[in-house]
C-alpha cells in the first residue's frame, strides 16, 4: 500500500508539470490490473433457546456468533469500458470482472459454558466467493496528461456462506450452508496517467458492499433451539494496472 501510495504521488506530480500534448480519453479500451484486497464480514446471529440452552448460554454464544472478521488477499481486474469527451469532462462505462480467492473466516475455539463447566462449544464461520463483477457509469476531468474520475454502479458476486455450531454436551453438529448470487453497490475515485497515445496506467480505489448475503434460519436435529444467521460484506480495493485504448 505504501509503494501504491508513493506512486500516486509521483505520478500526481507529473501531470501537473507534463505537457499537454495527449488529452484524449474518448474511445474504446481494456485494462488489466493488480490488486490488494482488505474483506470484512459482519456475522448477525439470533439464537432461539429452545429446549437446549439455559441459563446465560445465549449471552455467551451471542459474543462468538455475532462477530466482524477481517482478511486481506491479492486479486486481479479485468476491465472493458467505451468513454466519450467533451473537452475537459470524460464520461462513460465500464464492466470489470475482479478474480481472487476471497475468504474471510471466523473460529471461537473451544469455550466453556457456564452452565456446564466440563463442556465446550465452538463457533465457526465463512463466508468466500471468488469473482465479482462490476458495471459502473464514469465521470472524469482531464488535466494535461491525467485524467481524474469517480465511479460508482452495481456489483455481482456469488457467495459461499458456511456456519457451524457443535459441543460436547450432546452430539451436535449444526451446520448451515448456502450459496448465493446477490448484487451489491460500489463507489470508487481513481487516475490516468498517459504514457503515450494508447498505453496508459492506472490507480484506484474501490468500495464494494454486499447485504444480507446469507439468511439462513434452521432449527436442530432433534431440539428445538435454531439459530437464524444475517451476514453482510464489504471490500475495499486498492489496484495499479494498464489501460489499451483503440
């Protein structure tokens, strides 16, 4: 992130004192760029007692299946956008298909209960998917050899959701799984710098947010204790990579 950052910084520079030579962004182009990925998953568990729990055991479960997690990962972009400008004002559209292996995952270890000191439960959750599209509206201004752009649209992802609750009080083993297309929202500024006529490079910044990726609600096998699970998901999206324009 550092290096990002002192690049930005370089190449900021550059396109206040370049020449302004080469200001057309209007056209067809492709991109492709590296990225540096920070995940995080908000796990919001409801947990009826039924005829299992008692005493304080939802409180203590609750700190362990209501839980944020956090992971970072590498990814690439593939970009395909058509751009139109009117002087100094670019505007258009872009879709990008972001790859990686996306995975966040959550484990409480073994905890004991209050209400049985001998026994322990454990909590596990993850939450992966490996691709997300983005179409995204661009509006940008051209500043010699720059341009700087703001972005924001629609995102698709498939998710893999996985759940799990076992102790060793009785022979439970809770398990809920899904898998789930859902669409998101992202918002994102970036810069172009010109290299020459068709080669440019590219940095940019990417939030993503996906809601209510997993809504799973199911009861035990032979109890009536259930646990009903709402999880949302966020990322954050750092990328350097080149654009080809045609």
């Amino acid at each position: 992130m550092k290096k990002i950052t002192i690049l930005m910084i370089l190449i900021l520079g550059s396109s206040l004192f370049g020449n302004d030579s080469i200001t057309k962004w209007d056209g067809k182009y492709y991109g492709i760029s590296l990225n540096y990925n920070h995940g995080k998953v908000d796990n919001d568990s409801d947990i009826n007692a039924g005829d299992y729990y008692t005493g304080n055991d939802i409180e203590l479960i609750s700190e362990h299946s209501d839980n944020s997690n956090s992971d970072n990962n590498l990814g690439a972009t593939l970009s395909i956008g058509y751009n139109h400008q009117i002087e100094n004002i670019v505007y258009g559209l872009e879709l990008d298909l972001s790859l990686g292996n996306y995975s966040n995952e959550y484990n409480s270890g073994s905890i004991y209960y209050d209400t049985s000191p001998t026994d322990t439960f454990d909590i596990q959750t993850k939450l992966s998917h490996d691709w997300i599209i983005n179409l995204q509206p661009k509006i940008g201004y051209s500043h010699n050899s720059s341009m700087y752009y703001a972005v924001g649209g629609l995102s698709l992802a498939k998710f893999n959701y996985e759940f799990s609750a076992t102790d060793t009080f009785a022979p439970l083993d809770f398990q809920q799984e899904s898998d789930k297309y859902k669409l998101g929202w992202n918002v994102g500024v970036g810069m172009e710098h010109k290299i020459n006529k068709d080669w440019s490079i590219q940095i940019e910044y990417l939030h993503t947010e996906f809601n209510n990726v997993a809504e799973e609600n199911s009861s035990f096998k032979n109890y009536s204790a259930s646990y009903s699970n709402n999880v949302d998901y966020k990322i954050d999206n750092m990328s350097i990579g080149f654009i080809k324009r045609f």
